[in-house]
C-alpha cells in the first residue's frame, strides 16, 4: 500500500499502544468503543499487515506495530510542532523571531543586528531572551525558542550549528600584573594565581580545565559569574585572573585597562554561531537576522 496513513487513526493506534486497551483508548479521545476497533482495522489494512494481537484482555503491538509506533510518535510529534509554527505565524497576522543569546554578544554585535532586523521585518514579533544558565539545546527542546546564538554545543545529530565566528582565547590579567612585564604566563604560577570564569559562555569553564589538565595544572577556581562586566571589573582590580576570547575583552585591550596573554604554545580556539533544529531549516527571516549579525562583527586589530 502506499497511501498516507491517516493521521486520526496513527492518534488512536498510539494511545492504545499506551493504554493497551480499547476501552480506556475510546475513553481517551472521547469516543466509542467500535469506533477504536473500526479505526484499527482500517489502519491495519492501510498498513498491510497485522499490528496488534490480544493476549488476554490486553491488546499488545507486534513487531510491525513496534516499528510503526516509533514512526508514529515522530509523525505526530511533527504535526504538532507545525500547528506551533503555524498558530505563531497567524497569530494577529505576525511572524515571530524566538532567540536566546549569551549576554555579551548584545553589545558585540546582536543589538545593532536586531535593530536593523526590526526594520526589515517591521511585522515580525521579536522575542530574544538571555541564554544564562540555560543550556542552549534545552530551550530549542522545549520549544522555548526557534535559535540561540552561542559557542559551538556538543555534537547532536538533531541540532544544526551555523558558524558566525571563531576567536582564540587569552589569559587575562590587569594592566599592572607581575606577568605583563615578564611577557610569559609561567605554568608553575597558574594553579597559585585566583581565577575567575565567565559563566555564560557555552562549556568554557570545563574546555579550559581539560585544556590546562593536559599539562597538569589545575586551576584554582574561586568563582564563576554570569555577567562579563563583573568578570572583567574583578581582573581589572587584581582580585583574579580569567581566560576570554578577544573579542569579549577588545575595547578593554584597547584602553589599556586589562591585558591579553598567550595561553601557551598551542591556541584554544572556540567558534560562536547559531544553533537550531536540523529538521527545521532557518526561514528568510532567521537567515537575514544571520546575515545582518555577520554584517555588525567589529573588526578587531
């Protein structure tokens, strides 16, 4: 047979899979007991083979209704996920753009590209919240939202990673720093010296540590924050140190308040960018909003 499967009848095979009876089923979705047994009929002849078998008054799946519940479940999955998609689309005759994002690219370079998106999609309803915490593959999970714009996740065959930019990180450390002099980080110093990590970057506190792990120094961790100014105001007053990429510190580079240096003589190197479901491609909107974040990157010297 290749017709569809009709979607009411993969509703009811699943429940009573759950269920394991056609009375409970029919209880379920509200409606007759014949009703269930006259839809799993027709599935069963849609399907082309026998899916269910009664072992007492339990009704139990066969090896062709085991593989096809695992398709059904994904099947129903997708339909709701598009009624989602599509009630946020019509809702008052807008679009919608859902995005989480680790705080510091805002002043990087995110705001100025939501500015620019909101007049290009002046009907489009923005809704861009702070990643903090929050894992980035957890949000697209619950459908919190549709992208998070963060460090490259750890692989996930169901996530699609869209690169924006790449940087390597540095040893940060106040102007005034004994090592500023010396011009070398010394490893036998690094467990001595307080350090402190930016929360919110996506692992960077465990990449760090299995990066420093593998020439045995462990680091001496006395906090980690989630906000990158009070990182950066703890370094500049000498209460510790911190590893950052360049461009979470340029400005600061800049001016000479705090000081970049080299990890040692291999590079760590990290890439920020876009994370989103790989079965749901961006649309024009997102693509444009990744266009105009790429156009707002600060060069950096």
């Amino acid at each position: 047979m290749n017709e569809p499967l009709d979607s009411r009848q993969l509703k009811a095979f699943v429940a009573l899979a759950k269920t394991g009876s056609y009375t409970e089923t029919a209880k379920q979705l509200y409606v007759t007991h014949s009703a269930i047994s006259h839809s799993m009929r027709a599935l069963e002849s849609n399907a082309g083979c026998r899916l269910l078998s009664r072992v007492g008054k339990k009704v139990i799946l066969t090896d062709a209704g085991e593989a096809l519940l695992h398709h059904a479940d994904q099947i129903l999955q997708e339909m709701r996920q598009a009624r989602l998609t599509l009630n946020g689309l019509n809702k008052w005759g807008f679009r919608r753009l859902r995005l989480a994002a680790e705080a510091a690219l805002f002043p990087h370079f995110l705001t100025e590209a939501l500015v620019g998106f909101h007049q290009d999609f002046p009907k489009v309803l923005m809704s861009a919240e702070l990643l903090g915490g929050n894992d980035a593959l957890t949000l697209l999970e619950t459908n919190r939202v549709d992208m998070v714009l963060t460090g490259h996740p750890p692989a996930d065959d169901r996530f699609e990673f869209v690169p924006l930019f790449g940087d390597k990180f540095h040893l940060v450390v106040n102007a005034t720093h004994p090592w500023v002099a010396k011009g070398i980080v010394p490893r036998d110093e690094l467990s001595k010296q307080p350090c402190i990590f930016y929360r919110a970057a996506n692992q960077t506190g465990r990449v760090l540590e299995e990066y420093f792990a593998k020439d045995k120094v462990v680091l001496n961790v006395v906090g980690e924050i989630d906000n990158l100014t009070t990182v950066k105001e703890f370094v500049k007053q000498g209460i510790a140190m911190t590893m950052l990429p360049t461009w979470a510190v340029w400005r600061e580079l800049k001016e000479g308040s705090l000081v970049a240096l080299s990890l040692g003589r291999k590079s760590l190197q990290q890439t920020w960018g876009c994370v989103h479901w790989r079965s749901h491609p961006l649309n024009h909107a997102e693509s444009t909003l990744m266009k105009l974040c790429r156009k707002g990157l600060p060069v950096i010297d």
